[in-house]
C-alpha cells in the first residue's frame, strides 16, 4: 500500500511538472510576442519622433528666414520713406521756385 501511495504521488508530481511546463512555455512565448509588439511601436514612436523633429527643425528655418525676411522689407519701407521725403521736399522746393 506504501508503495502504492508512493507511486501515485510520483505520478501526481510527474503531471504536475508537466503541466506547470506546459504553462510555463506559454507564458515564455507569450512575453516574446509582447517584447516583439513593444519593440515594434518603439520603432515606430522613434520614426515618429524623428520625422517631427525635422519637421520641427524645418519650421524653425523658415521662421529664421521669414524673420530676416521681415527685417528687409523693413529696411526697404524705411528707405523708401526717406526717398518719398527727399523726392516731397524736391518738388516743394521746385513749386516755391515757379
């Protein structure tokens, strides 16, 4: 009767490791489809990351370049206006002489 007892407790442990395994192979394969989706959105977030940041990048030249832009035409309407001034007084000038 021992010997019995002894032999179904060794198969009972027998079924036990098995079964333990078992879930233990599935639980192994399921964390490496997860480490493979987790690396995969990784991927993706990092080309993300790295397309707004040249379109970032993009943006802050032309806000440079609308800026210097902006200062030329500034320089530009203050000659002009000296121009407008010089040309007014000119014709002032010729109007007192006539």
């Amino acid at each position: 009767l021992d010997y019995k007892n002894c032999v179904d407790a060794v198969s009972t442990l027998e079924n036990s490791i098995k079964d333990h395994d078992k879930n233990r192979e599935g639980r192994l394969k399921g964390l490496e489809k997860n480490i493979k989706t987790i690396k995969a959105q990784m991927q993706a977030a990092s080309k993300d990351l790295k397309s707004h940041e040249n379109e970032k990048e993009k943006l802050v030249m032309e806000e440079e370049a609308m800026v210097q832009e902006q200062s030329s035409l500034e320089s530009q309407l203050v000659s002009l206006k000296t121009q407008i001034n010089t040309l007014t007084s000119e014709v002032d000038e010729q109007r007192a002489k006539v």
